[in-house]
C-alpha cells in the first residue's frame, strides 16, 4: 500500500514512536492507525496507552449546576485570545446555562433563545463571530444528573466563575449532609481532573477496549518469550493493574496518594451514617480529539503584516 505524509505525522503524534518505525508499523496494519499503534506497542515502541488525546483548539469549557443537575458546554475559538476576551467568557456562560435543558443536544441548543436579544443562540454565536471577527463553534455538551442527592462541579486553569480549560462533574445520590458531600466530591471531582478516568466502574467499561488491551498484554508476554498459556495467566494480573489506572473506584485517591476512590466513598457513608453512592461523572477537556494545522499563530500575524 502507498503511505502518505499526514498517516505517519499522525501515528507520530499519537505514538511518540519514531518516524521508521511508525512507516513500519503502518504497512503492517494495512494503514489502521489504531491497529498500527498496537503493534507498536506489542514491540515496546509506543507509550500511546496512557496518552490521552493532544488539545488543539482554543476556547473555553463552561460549567453549571443548577439543583440536582449540572452541565458542561465546550465552546471553540482560533486563539486563546478570545477566551480572555468578556463577550465570549458571557456567551460560554449563557450557553452553558442553557444547556441545562437541551439534553445534550447541540443542535436544539442553538434553537433556543438567547436571553434579551431577540436572536437564538446561533444568530448570537454568528453575531459573536462578527464582532469578535474570529471563528467560535459550539462543539458539545453534558449533562448529569441526581435524584436525590448533589452534583458537583469542578473547573480547572478557571479564567472566570465557572468557566477553564478542564470542567468536571460528579454525583453523589445520598440523604447526608450536603456540606460533606460537597467537600468530599470536590476531592473526587479534582481527582478525576488529574487522572481522567475511563469510567466508574470495571463493568462499565467498553469490552471492546478491555479484549483489545487483553490481547496487546498477551501479545507482549508471548513476544518476551513466555509460553501463550504462562502469558495468559500473567496477564491476569496486569490487566488489574490497568483497571486501578482507568476504572475511577479502583484508582487510588491523588489527594492522600493512598485510598482507592470506592474507599473515600465508603468512609464518608460512615461519616454521615447514611448510604452515600457516586452514581456519576463527566468531565471534558477543551479541544480534546481536535485535529489543527499546526501553524505558528506569531508567523501569521507577521506574515499578514508583512514583517520579515
């Protein structure tokens, strides 16, 4: 098969293998990126596993809770610039507002009326698009949700009340004191900030993605010389020690460095001598999965002002 430039740049960036190997490793996998960083990694070349995606885009992560519900918006710019900028920090913080009842929908978000201007919110986005006089998108929302209990919220690299880089919400069902539990999910929630968790628990998790890291595991093993029946049997072990790294109950707690999050959950029921349950989280990082050109925004601006 023929490779083109942009399939090695990308396995590079996903990979930090090298430039030969990543050639390799493509015309092995038929051009699969995902199978290509597998076999990377099956020869030890490829640290992708615990790389998450590379942020690139701009803007800010809005977050808000209201009662027993909160949401998270993710709205785009070009530069970091309008983040700082105070129309878009207000546009970010109605949409995420508003959000709260489009249930996740983007497209009925940008129906919705935005508040005293007598436009919907994507003749507002477009009006903040000309004004500002640069691209915005309005790219994805979250919501979650208790019955009885709290949501809490957590936004890291905050540029204003409710708005960052990072935003991150957890619920917790319980008849407690809410005071605690808000303190203690606050940990948990700057936690998950930390360690971005691949779900609440090891049942959650996509089969898919627990057979796919099973067989990688297995593959290694066997590739060191191991017998496939003694590599099986090791694997066991190993892929508990990938689930205290992805699964957010079985991860130890970066706050004390020594309790598992299913532990906090648990002291804190004894605490309040009532039953306390994490139901929930989400979080979202801006620009996360966003592919730009990697252009160097200083060189722009010189080059459209004619400086050498």
């Amino acid at each position: 098969m023929t490779l083109s430039v942009s399939m090695v740049k990308e396995l590079r960036e996903k990979s930090g293998a090298g430039m030969m190997d990543c050639k390799k490793a493509l015309l092995e996998t038929d051009g699969k990126i995902e199978e290509a960083i597998d076999w990377l990694r099956k020869q030890g070349l490829s640290a992708v596993a615990k790389k998450s995606s590379r942020v690139a885009a701009e803007g800010l992560i809005g977050v808000t809770v209201k009662d027993n519900q909160g949401a998270l918006i993710e709205i785009n710019s070009e530069t970091d610039f309008v983040a700082r900028n105070k129309l878009f920090q207000d546009f970010v913080k109605t949409c995420s507002d508003l959000s709260l009842t489009c249930n996740e929908d983007i497209e009925i978000l940008k129906q919705m009326q935005y508040p005293n201007t007598g436009r919907s919110v994507d003749q507002e986005l477009a009006n903040n698009i000309a004004t500002i006089g640069e691209n915005m998108n309005v790219r994805r929302s979250k919501i979650l949700k208790v019955s009885n209990g709290v949501i809490i919220s957590y936004v890291h690299n905050s540029v204003a009340d409710g708005l960052g880089k990072l935003g991150v919400l957890v619920a917790l069902e319980s008849n407690g004191d809410k005071d605690k539990l808000l303190s203690v999910g606050k940990q948990i929630a700057m936690h998950i900030a930390a360690t971005s968790p691949k779900s609440l628990n090891i049942e959650d998790l996509d089969e898919e993605v627990v057979d796919r890291e099973r067989q990688v595991l297995i593959d290694q093993a066997v590739a060191s010389g191991k017998p496939k029946e003694i590599a099986e049997k090791m694997v066991n072990g190993r892929m508990l020690k990938y689930f205290q790294e992805v699964v957010l109950n079985e991860q130890v707690s970066v706050i004390d460095g020594e309790t598992k999050i299913k532990d906090v959950v648990t002291k804190l029921q004894k605490d309040l001598d009532t039953e306390v349950k994490l139901s929930g989280f989400i979080f979202l990082k801006l620009g996360e999965g966003i592919e730009v050109s990697e252009n160097d925004f200083a060189a722009e601006v010189a080059a459209t002002a004619g400086i050498k």
